[in-house]
C-alpha cells in the first residue's frame, strides 16, 4: 500500500465486473496499475469503460499490484482453475490484496494462495451486471457481500464504501444461500418481465419494456418495502 493509503489496482480473469470495481476505485483515487484481456472483445469493452488503461498480460499485472481483483464470469468453473494456475507459477506477491467476485463463495478458493502470503477478501455487489459505465451507477445504491478473515475485514468494508456502497457481512458458511438469493431475485425478476413483455407484444403494444419499467420498478420497491421477515412464534411452555 503507498504512503496516502492508496493502491494499485489490477484485474486478471477476464469477467464484465472486475473492470467496474477497478474503474470505481479509480473514481475514490486508487490508481489501475493494468487490467488484464485476452480477447479483443475483452480490450475494447475495458478501454471502453476505462480510458487509458494498461492492459498487460496477467502475470505483469499481478507482479505490479496492491490489490488483484479475480473475476469470471463463471465462477463456478473458472474461478478454481484460474487461482490454482496463478498459485501454481508463484505469481502471487506477499502482503497483497487478493479479491475475488464470486456471490457463492467466501475466502476458501482463495486458500492455497495463504502460502504465498497474500490478504484474502471476497466482495460481491447485488447488481446485475452489465460490464457498462451503468453499474458504476448502480454500485452508488447497492450493497456488497462482504467475506474475509475478521483482522482484514475492516480493509474490505473500507473498499465498498469507497465504490460508494454499503457492505453486508456474509460468513464463510453462508455464502452459497446468498448466491441462491441473488440468483432467485435475478432469474424470478427477467422471467416475470419476459413473460410480460411477451403479453403486450402479442396484443400490439409498441415498446412494450418502456410501458412496463415504471410499474416494474415500483411494483420492486414496495415488495422490498413490505420484505420484513416473518416473526417466528414460539410455543408457550
């Protein structure tokens, strides 16, 4: 970490989210030391959203910085492979920040990395993700799971609240009922629309998305206002 507290950000593993959590970083004066693309997809759509960005080959991005964000977009079958190959050619620098975007995993995936002396965090905003300037928006009214060993906890609590969210503690143990959350939310929400669209269209309704939002999102807000949880009744004695 340099003197001001500020770091260097890198991105390794290709995903539409790590270059927003870098680009938002950037926004609160983190400096983005390299990101890392593979295709020129993946070049076009970081430079895209980050003008100027170095983007570097994995291993110089790892050597160069303070804080590695590790994602894909599919964790389930990338994430494993990708920090075991990183660990394997002893890439990883000790004493730096290594967070990955994972909604079903905590710290663990992250454990053979521990002997080369890294700090594990584990950070997933709720948003859907576009890979767009948009999230950045989005990420100014979402919360973060958080998950990380509790001395480092604070340093991935402070990161979120520099992106301009808020963090929500989520234990090791609990991360895979978050990702079911996130993922019934997600898959129920673009099913229902669908559906909806689907009607209107059959019936002629030009734009038919257009005509939904408004109901859509207010429909959204007040399931979340009225969301409290049911309060348990406990038999008398």
């Amino acid at each position: 970490m340099t003197r001001d507290g500020r770091l260097g950000v890198g991105v390794i593993g290709g995903g539409r989210l790590g270059p927003v959590l870098a680009a938002g970083l950037a926004g609160a004066g983190h400096a983005i030391v390299g990101l890392e693309a593979e295709t020129d997809r993946d070049r076009d759509r970081v430079t895209a959203l980050i003008r100027g960005a170095p983007v570097l080959d994995r291993a110089t991005v790892i050597e160069r910085s303070e804080l590695v964000i590790v994602d894909v977009d599919n964790p389930a079958t990338e994430l494993g492979p990708l920090l075991e190959r990183v660990t394997a050619e002893r890439s990883w620098v000790q004493g730096q920040l290594v967070l990955h975007t994972a909604p079903q995993f905590g710290t663990a995936p992250l454990g053979p990395a521990l002997d080369a002396g890294v700090i594990p965090l584990a950070v997933h905003p709720a948003i859907a993700v576009t890979g767009t300037s948009l999230d950045l928006a989005r990420l100014r009214e979402a919360w973060c799971a958080v998950t990380a060993p509790r001395p480092v906890l604070p340093i991935a609590q402070a990161l979120v609240v520099e992106l301009g969210a808020e963090p929500v503690v989520i234990a090791e143990e609990h991360r895979a009922t978050y990702a079911e959350a996130i993922a019934t939310a997600t898959e129920f929400t673009n099913s229902i629309v669908q559906q909806a669209v689907s009607l209107l269209t059959e019936i002629g309704v030009d734009q038919p998305g257009f005509v939904l939002s408004s109901l859509v999102r207010s429909a959204a807000d007040n399931a979340l206002a009225d969301s409290t949880p049911p309060t348990l009744e406990v038999p008398e004695a």
